[in-house]
C-alpha cells in the first residue's frame, strides 16, 4: 500500500461524471452504515482507498471524496466516528497511515501526511504535518506531547495499560518539529 505526492495539475482530466456520482454514493453509504469492520470497510475499499486488515471505520467518517486511492490505511487501525481525512489540496497530495495507529473521534488529517505505527492522534486534533511512529499528538495543530510504550490500536491492549506505558515528552520535546526521515515521505510515492 503506498500513496503518491505529486504535483497537481490544473489541466488534469475531470473526473467522470458516472464514476463520480458512484463514489458519492458509496461514501455516503458508507458514512451511514452498519459494520465499523464490516461494510464500511467494503464500501470504502470499493471507491478506491487503500486499507488493510482488522481496521475499523467509525461512524460518519469522511475519507476524501473526490480522490479517495490518495488514501492509504495500514493493518490494525482505529479510525474514530467523524474523522475527515483530506488527501488532496492544490499542490499536495496523498495520506498515509501506517499500521496499529489509533485516530480518535472528530479528527481532521491534511493532505501530506504519514501518520507513523503506533501513533495516537487524540480526539478533535487537525493534523497538518508528519506524525512520528509511536507518538500522541494532540491540538490543533497536532503536536506530539508524549512516547507511546505499546500501540493503543491493539485489541490486547487496555486503556490502563497504555496509560501506565506513556512517557509524557517536556514542551521542549514537543515543540512542532519536520519529519526529517526521507523514507517516510518517499513511502508516500506510488511505485
């Protein structure tokens, strides 16, 4: 599963207009839907985006609805209710999250982002930059304020557990920084 940035281009081929209407269609089916594991799933793999296994989609999330192939979702994820993942905009593109990542409810991702394994995005963050692999963020915009010892996605896992695991980082540490490994972003090219 990977996602491509590229540059937009303004002359680009419109969308067609039947595969269009179907995409809105089955996103809005599968906004509404039964079947966190089940049927929203299907629906959502059925316009195009890229999800793994043993992923759960809550209820009234909205996955890019013009361009939803842009969208990446790796194995184990938690994807809370009315969680709006934006893949695209203008020049940027592409949204990717890795494996065992847990995004509460209310969350807003930007286009260009990797959210890394294991990371913990809290309910109502916007994300706007690349999140460390076993890292919560928090705030709008997301900025990492603790170390995850064990991936909260996991279904073995209690919530005491991971508390009891987390190393809160010192405002220092969690000062908004650039994803400086390359090999994240360029995980985010299709090959």
């Amino acid at each position: 599963m990977s996602v491509r940035i590229r540059s937009h281009n303004r002359f680009e081929k419109p969308e067609p207009i039947l595969r269009g209407m179907l995409n809105r269609v089955l996103q809005h089916l599968a906004r509404i839907a039964p079947g966190a594991t089940t049927l929203r799933v299907w629906l959502n793999r059925a316009r195009g985006v890229h999800i793994g296994n043993n992923v759960i989609i809550g209820y009234d999330t909205i996955l890019d609805t013009s361009r939803p192939s842009l969208i990446s979702i790796g194995d184990g994820c938690f994807i809370g209710m009315r969680v709006t993942i934006i893949a695209h905009f203008k020049e940027s593109e592409g949204v990717k999250i890795e494996q065992d990542v847990f995004i509460g409810p209310g969350v807003m991702i930007l286009p260009r982002v990797v959210i890394g394994r294991g990371a913990v995005v809290t309910a109502g963050s916007v994300v706007t930059r690349s999140v460390a692999p076993m890292t919560v963020v928090q705030g709008n915009p997301a900025v990492p304020v603790a170390l995850c010892g064990v991936p909260l996605a996991h279904e073995d896992i209690s919530v005491n557990e991971f508390s009891l695991r987390l190393k809160p980082l010192s405002i220092r540490e969690a000062a908004p920084t650039e994803v400086t490994d390359t090999g994240a972003v360029n995980s985010l090219r299709r090959h």
